[in-house]
C-alpha cells in the first residue's frame, strides 16, 4: 500500500510510504532509474516523509517515538528531531529551510500545529515552548 507521496525539490524522486506486512516504511522512487530504495527500516512505524528544500534529508513521523530525518540517499542512520510524542506529523519546511512545521497530537488538547526552527532548542506553538533538540542542515 502506498500513502503520502512527496516530490524531491529537483522533481527527479519522489519520497513515499509503503507499507508491507502491515508496517509502514519511506522508500524513495527514482523516476530518471525507475528503481525504489528504502529508507527506513528501523522498528516501529514511519510515515509522512517530507523533504528539506535543499533535497538532502527527509524528515518523517514515528508514532509514539517522536519526529527523525535522515540523509535522503540513505547513508547514516536516523537522527531524532524531537522527544516521545503522541503522534507527530511533519507538514513542510519554511522556504528558506530554517523551520518546519508538522502537526502534534501529544498536547491532549487535540491536533495542534507547532513549529520547530533550526537555530534554537525550542518547539513552539501560539506562543508557548517545551524544550527539544534543534537540528542543522
């Protein structure tokens, strides 16, 4: 089963959820090789790839354990972006690529749109903040 699927900023891949025997995983499709790779293949379940705009990494969601990227040719392993949450959803970066926002469900008030920027180690929504780690490009 396929879900999510998201275009690489050069147009050329697409990032995408498969999922196989019930757990879902990022693959990339190459359209110039029409060839699919996997991504990620740790326990749990990751979803909702989304690109950096410079098309490096893809960060992605994994139920319960919080927000990971990692780099987009598969290289390295998983790098976490943000603590233990209920559910986070990642939506988009900022065009300059300095923030992204993604959808959390931890709050218990519902789904909440937060934003986490590259240059503090803040979460932030509508003015308020939980401590998390920043990331860098």
């Amino acid at each position: 089963m396929y879900a999510a699927p998201r275009f690489a900023p050069d147009g050329r891949r697409v990032a995408v959820n498969v999922t196989e025997k019930g757990k879902p995983d990022v693959w990339i499709y190459d359209l110039d090789r029409d060839s699919m790779m996997r991504l990620t293949s740790a326990p749990g379940l990751n979803v909702s790839p989304v690109w950096t705009p410079d098309g490096k990494r893809i960060v992605f969601g994994s139920p319960s354990s919080g927000m990971f990227w990692m780099r987009a040719d598969g290289a390295g392993e998983a790098q976490r972006l943000t603590e233990k949450g209920d559910l986070q959803i990642p939506g988009s970066f900022s065009p300059d690529g300095k923030r992204l926002a993604f959808v959390d469900r931890a709050s218990g008030t519902g789904y909440d749109i937060w934003t986490l920027p590259s240059n503090s180690e803040m979460v932030t929504i509508l003015g308020q903040a939980s401590p998390n780690p920043s990331f860098e490009q």
